[in-house]
C-alpha cells in the first residue's frame, strides 16, 4: 500500500484527476534529490511502480521518474470513487464537454432533452 502523497505523484505523472479519470497524455515526474516529491518517488520504483532515469540530461541533471504498467494498473484500482453528483448537475457537466457545439446553455438543453435524439441513441 502506499501513502496517499504518492497515489497523487502516480496521477499527476500520468496527467489523471485525483480520481484516476482523464486521458493519460504525459508519463514522467522529474524531481532531485532534496525535493519533499523525491523520497515518494524513490519509494514507488521500490515498489516497482515507477521506473528512475537519474541524472537525466534533459531533465536539468535531475532524476526522470516514470510509472510503470503495474503503476497504471494501481492508479485505476486506488484511486478513489467520485462522488455522487445531482442529475442537474451531471447535465451541467456535459454541457460544459460540449459547449462549442452550442449557442447557449438554454440551446443545449432543447437538444438534451429531445425524444428524437434519446431514439436515435444520441445521434443527429
């Protein structure tokens, strides 16, 4: 088990939310020794969840940390459940992925809650 410092330094590495959701776009962590992150770090390559590169030349001569297959595999088992959100509000969010699409927020939610639309399984 590791500590909850570390299950952050697991997500920010592979660019996740603190509930391991997102698209993983990045997998590094570049700290050095003296750093509160660089003892976390070295810990989790003990564990065999992240994988070090020291002295990395385009990393400032600082160590490149990066997670493992077994890292991202801890990351979506750990990390914590979101919490329950309002139907409202899970519309609200999906507004918010979708805005471009729209005029207003008023506009989103004719199409929203357009029968024709929920037939068609989503599609236009």
């Amino acid at each position: 088990m590791i500590s909850p410092a570390q299950l952050h330094i697991l997500q920010h590495s592979l660019g996740v939310d603190e509930y391991g959701h997102g698209r993983q776009y990045r997998n590094h962590f570049v700290t050095g020794e003296g750093s509160t992150d660089w003892p976390h770090c070295n810990a989790l390559v003990d564990a065999g969840l992240m994988t070090v590169r020291r002295n990395h030349p385009l990393c400032g001569k600082s160590d490149c940390f990066n997670v493992t297959e077994a890292g991202k595999q801890y990351v979506a088992e750990h990390s914590p459940k979101p919490p329950k959100i309002s139907r409202s509000k899970a519309r609200y969010q999906r507004y918010l992925e979708y805005r471009d699409s729209f005029d207003s927020f008023r506009h989103f939610l004719a199409w929203d809650a357009d029968p024709e639309r929920s037939r068609n399984g989503g599609a236009e």
